[in-house]
C-alpha cells in the first residue's frame, strides 16, 4: 500500500490496538517520512522485516475498519456537521434577506455554534 493519508487516519483511530513495535514502524514510516532502510538501521532488523512488520500493521488496521467502521462514522458525521452549517448559514441569510427575525437568527447562530463545536 503506498503512503497515504488513511493509513495515518487510521493509526489514529486504531493504533493503540496494534503492538507497539507496529505502532512505532508506521509511526515512522508515514508519520516522519523514514524510508524502509532508515527504519531497519534505527531498530537493528532488515529492511524486509520492516516491511512485513509494516504490511501486517496496516492489513491489522483495515480488518479493523471494516470490523467496527470508526473512521467512515467520523468522516460522515463531518460531512454532516458541514451540511448542518451550512443550512444553518443559509437559513441566517434568507432571514436577512426577508425581515430579520431575531428569534431565528438566535436558533440559527447557535445550530452553528453546535455543529463547530462537535466538529472540532
């Protein structure tokens, strides 16, 4: 699997599941850019050791993800917070636009308020 963002996603998510010999080599692996050979030399093991370590780390997090799905419920409660403000920053413009209710104003300002702050 080549460098991406899912894996340290999902490192984040699950890595304090994983060994933490497997935790330290995709730490360094994709968290501070070490190549294979970089990592072999800091640990004293081949480069090919690392890299199965690597491999069965990250086979480790994605049956994890396709077992309990933590990172797609993340991901889709962040979309929906997006969507959540910006309904509500629609309904504050339209309310501005059409005679300025001070009470929707107030429930708009904090639906926003709620949103931002579960998204943070």
């Amino acid at each position: 699997m080549a460098k991406n963002l899912d894996i340290t996603i999902l490192l984040d998510f699950y890595g304090d599941m994983l060994t933490p010999k497997q935790r330290e080599f995709l730490d360094y692996y994709y968290n501070e850019d070490l190549s294979l050979s970089e990592i072999a030399a800091n640990v004293g093991i081949t480069r090919q050791g690392v890299r199965d370590a690597i491999k069965r780390a990250e086979a480790q997090l994605m049956e994890m993800e396709d077992r309990l799905g933590l990172v797609k419920r993340f991901k889709d409660m962040q979309t929906g917070l997006e969507e959540i403000i910006e309904c509500a920053n629609k309904i504050s413009s339209e309310n501005r636009n059409t005679g300025l209710s001070r009470e929707i104003n107030d429930l708009s300002v904090r639906i926003k308020s709620i949103a931002l702050s579960l998204s943070e």
